[in-house]
C-alpha cells in the first residue's frame, strides 16, 4: 500500500455550506499516482465540518445552514463565548455534521454519486482560510 499526504488551504468563506468539490478534486490530481484508492479528508478546525450532500441546487446549502443554526445558534446557557455568540454554535455543528470524509477514487478521480459534492460547513462569521489535510490511499 501507497500513502500520499498533503494539506490544502481553502479560500476564506462566508458563513455557511460552500461545495468545495472542485477544490479537492484539483488537490487530487497533485498526487503523482491516484488511479484507484481511498482519499481521507480531515478538517483541522473545531469550527467548519466536512460533510456531502446535494451538488445541483444551491437551496439545499441555504437549507441546512438554516437548519443548524436553528438548533445551535443564541442559547441562552452557552458559557464558552470567549471568540464571540457563534464561538459555541460553531463547535456544536461541527461536532454534530464532523471532521471527516473517506471518498472512494476510481480512474483518478473521486467516485462521488451524481449529486453528490463535498461541502465546506463554515460556521463561523469570520473563519478565515481552512485547513484540509488529504490522505491518499492506495
């Protein structure tokens, strides 16, 4: 087995659910051999998730975004707000959508179904540029 690793760093985003697929799949083609294996994706920040959903209709994106921050954001009982109101609400979406994805690649390229694409869920209003570490398995 073959193991090739490399960290990306995305663009800043907004708050909210941003497909990132292209991103990963132009990451992807750096790697001197990815016929067919496994690729890891692991997001190095407590705040932002990784997660795959729907890749055509941008309403789906609008829609969890409106979802997670209606059980998550302005609880009153929150005590870890030393980053600011949506320092804890982004720790509990990322911790409840996760940090990870593991992708099947075939032919080189990442074996998704068709509407099927990777998000980025930014949960903060300023998160800044995030960190991907990819892992290539193969």
């Amino acid at each position: 087995m073959a193991i090739e690793q490399q960290t990306i760093t995305l663009s800043p985003k907004s708050r909210g659910f941003h497909l990132i697929t292209n991103e990963i799949e132009e990451a992807l083609k750096t790697f001197s051999s990815a016929e067919n294996g496994l690729l890891h994706l692991f997001i190095m920040h407590t705040s932002a998730s990784l997660s795959i959903n729907e890749n055509a209709d941008p309403t789906v994106r609008q829609d969890m975004e409106n979802f997670f921050s209606d059980i998550a954001d302005g609880k009153p009982y929150y005590i870890h707000t030393y980053e600011g109101v949506d320092d804890m609400p982004a720790h509990i979406k990322a911790s409840l959508l996760g940090n990870s994805l593991t992708i099947p690649v075939t032919n080189g390229r990442m074996n998704l179904g068709t509407w099927q694409g990777i998000y980025l869920g930014e949960h903060r209003e300023y998160g800044g540029g995030r960190r991907i570490v990819m892992t290539l398995y193969r």
